[in-house]
C-alpha cells in the first residue's frame, strides 16, 4: 500500500510538472526570461533531485525528476540529452549489483535478451538524427509530453 500511495504522489506532481513545462512555459523567451526561470525554481530543483533519487531507489525510474531539476542548467538541448543519457547509464549500471543480491536479476537474463541491442542502438541513432533537427522550442515540448507519459505511468504503477 505505501509504494501505490508514493507512486500516486510521484505520478500527480509529473502531470503537475508536464502540465506546467507543456502550457506555462511554451513562450517562455529563452534570452530574456530563462535566469528570471532559473531563479524562480531553485528551490525545487533540490527536491526534485531527491525525489528523483527515491523514485530511482523504488521504482527504477527517477529520470523525469531529475531532467526537469537540471534542465535550465545547460546551455543547449545537447548538453542536456549528453548529460542525462551519462546519468541513465549509471544509474542502471550501479542498480544491476543492488538487482543480483535481491535475486531480481541474473546474468543469464542478458542470454535471453542479447538481441535487444539491435534495435536500442537503432533508437539511438534515430534519436540522435532527430534531435539534431528540431528545434530547441520543440524539445522543451518533447520533455514536457514524455515527463507527461511518465507521471501517467507513475498512476498506475
């Protein structure tokens, strides 16, 4: 019962956060008003980290919180995709030892799923095709939906 509560509370402050990067925050002037921003969520920014960190720890999924604490910290779309596919790296790697001692994976789990990286490196490629085309405005719209999609998964976890 308290994961389904946590998750509740995860999935609606999402919708919240998506709600508010996908209407607030559409004309937002990235030249004039992007420090008026920053200054105004840094207070969140530390609680978003760590909620992050706690959705990490007991869902395996922290991303969202984490991208939208840091997403006014980087100077491009760019450095912010490079930075968090750093940090979704190492979070699943540093998760798999925690996943081995609870006996929730196994190494003969990767047996049965080694073509799977066929199609993650094409997704890659493909987003990184796509991400070199769109434009900055549409990227925020882009973490708004996904951070969206998250919150709704976080509902019915």
């Amino acid at each position: 019962m308290p994961v389904k509560i946590l998750s509740l509370i995860f999935g609606l402050l999402l919708i919240f956060i998506a709600l508010k990067n996908l209407f607030l925050e559409k004309n937002l002037d990235p030249n004039n008003e992007l420090e008026l921003q920053k200054k105004k969520f840094s207070f969140l920014k530390l609680k978003l980290i760590l909620i992050g960190g706690i959705a990490q720890g007991a869902f395996g999924t922290g991303g969202p919180f984490v991208v939208n604490a840091l997403k006014y910290d980087f100077a491009n779309k760019s450095s912010l995709r490079t930075t968090m596919a750093s940090y979704f790296l190492f979070c699943n790697i540093l998760r798999m030892p925690f996943l081995l001692y609870k006996n929730e994976f196994s190494p003969t789990f990767f047996k049965e799923i080694w073509w799977i990286i066929i199609p993650v490196f094409i997704a890659i490629f493909l987003g990184h095709k796509v991400h070199l085309k769109i434009k900055p405005q549409q990227f925020k719209i882009g973490i708004g939906l996904i951070t969206l999609i998250a919150g709704v998964k976080f509902l019915f976890y």
